[in-house]
C-alpha cells in the first residue's frame, strides 16, 4: 500500500509540473526554463505538492513563482534581514515582497523568514521542514567565508529525512574555491564536502543543468553570461550563445538517526 501510494504521488507530481510548465497563459518569466529547467529539477528533488519547503534567498523570485503554484503545502521564502544596513538587501527585500503582493491567489500559500549565513540567522524552527532548496547562492557564502555555516543551518531546519535541493554554478575540477567570490563559480568535490561536514549525505547528482558550452575563463565571472551580462553589448552575441552557466544539481538528505537506530 505505501509503494503504492509513493508511486501515485510521484504520477500526480508529474502531472501537475507538467500543467504549469506548459501553461501558455502563465505570466511568469518561462523564457529561462531552457537553462533552469523546473520541472525536471523539482522532480529530481523528489519534492511532492504537499511538502513544507523553504527557497534560500530566492532574489528577484523567478523560481518562487514557479514553486508557488506547483506547492499546496507552505512554501518558506527565506530573504534578507529586513534589518540589515546593506541597501542592496533591503531593496531585494522590498521588490520581492511586491512580487508578492502583486498576485495574492498565486502567492497564498507563501510566508518570508530570515535567512543570513554571515550572522547564523535563520527563523525557522529546527526540524520543521521536509525540503529546502537553493538555486545559484553558494557562491556567495563561500565568498565570505559562510558556506559551512549555511549547510549547518539547513540542517538543523529540516526534519529527519528531509531533502537538501541545491543548484550551483559549477566551477572546473581542481578551481580552488577561494575563487569562487570573485567568479561565482564553486566547485561540486567543495560544496559536497561542505554538506557532509554539516551531517548530510549525497544521495544523487544530475547533468539537468549543465552546459557544456559554459568556459568559466571570463572578465567578470559567471556574470558576464546572461542573464546579467555584465559587458553590456560588448560580444554579447557570443554569451547569449553560450547560455546560462554549467551549473551542478545535488540532491542530499539529512538522516533519520533515530531510524538508524532502531534498525541496527
């Protein structure tokens, strides 16, 4: 009965990331689902409907739009302190908070909370969510100097069991990661490594997001492709050539220690 009912959910998961993705009315911005692909990532995650998820700072909310309407559970946005002094900050806070007010029925089910690996802060409870993802953000935790903090924290807020869903721009084997500030791009042996410390385990890794024509050798890192294109028009025909960049799709786990246990 319970295989059953993992397989009904697995069919309805599909079913209705396939509705939203091919939903031609959809005023979210799908051009970029060529180089993100949502729902294969999302069924990759193995995130079903009713599941509690957090979104690690998810910027401007390209992908909470699409996780908003594909949840029926509680989606967790977790932003910038609302108090930090930077004004970059508050300014992504205030334009994602209008995202969501500018779509009440979409956005329903969707709540903001801290998150700030710099000062260990992350407002919600430990071991009370089933998922949390984070799309193109570790680069900057890396930076300063975060990123084991960051896992840390995840870990605590996540239930027994719970998934770890992360997509980085995927720097070339043997990149020291101390770049990774300056370039954006972390390397999948470094961001691995840092999640097993924190307690996770690696469960699977995708190609979904790769891309093959990304060279990571450019004068503003993985900003120069786009969408930022940080060069302006200079060769901008040679990077929207080449796409978004070659990113890594992980899935860990936080084990059930106590299930361990009694199995043992």
């Amino acid at each position: 009965m319970k295989s059953y009912r993992i397989f009904y959910s697995v069919l309805l998961s599909a079913s209705i990331l396939s509705s939203i993705a091919s939903d031609a009315g959809a005023d979210r911005d799908t051009f970029r689902d060529q180089y993100r692909h949502p729902v294969q990532t999302i069924t990759f995650f193995g995130l079903n409907p009713d599941m509690t998820v957090v979104e690690i700072s998810p910027g401007r909310g390209w992908y909470t739009e699409f996780l908003a309407d594909y949840f029926n559970g509680e989606l967790i946005a977790a932003h910038f302190d609302p108090a930090s002094p930077s004004k970059y900050h508050q300014n992504s806070l205030k334009n994602f908070r209008k995202l969501l007010d500018s779509d009440s029925d979409l956005f329903s089910n969707v709540s903001v909370q801290i998150f700030d690996a710099s000062k260990e802060k992350f407002t919600v409870p430990n071991d009370s969510v089933d998922a949390i993802v984070t799309f193109r953000n570790i680069h900057g935790w890396v930076r300063n100097g975060k990123e084991l903090s960051a896992f840390q924290l995840f870990y605590k807020a996540l239930k027994p069991d719970g998934i770890l869903g992360v997509v980085q721009h995927r720097a070339n084997i043997g990149t020291p990661s101390d770049t990774a500030g300056s370039t954006g791009y972390v390397s999948e042996k470094h961001v691995i490594s840092v999640a097993e410390k924190a307690g996770f385990f690696l469960e699977a890794r995708s190609e979904i997001n790769a891309n093959p024509r990304d060279t990571k050798n450019y004068e503003k890192g993985v900003w120069t492709l786009p969408p930022s294109l940080r060069l302006g028009d200079r060769d901008k025909e040679r990077y929207l050539a080449i796409g978004e960049s070659d990113r890594m799709t992980l899935k860990f786990r936080k084990p059930n220690l106590q299930s361990s246990f009694q199995n043992s």
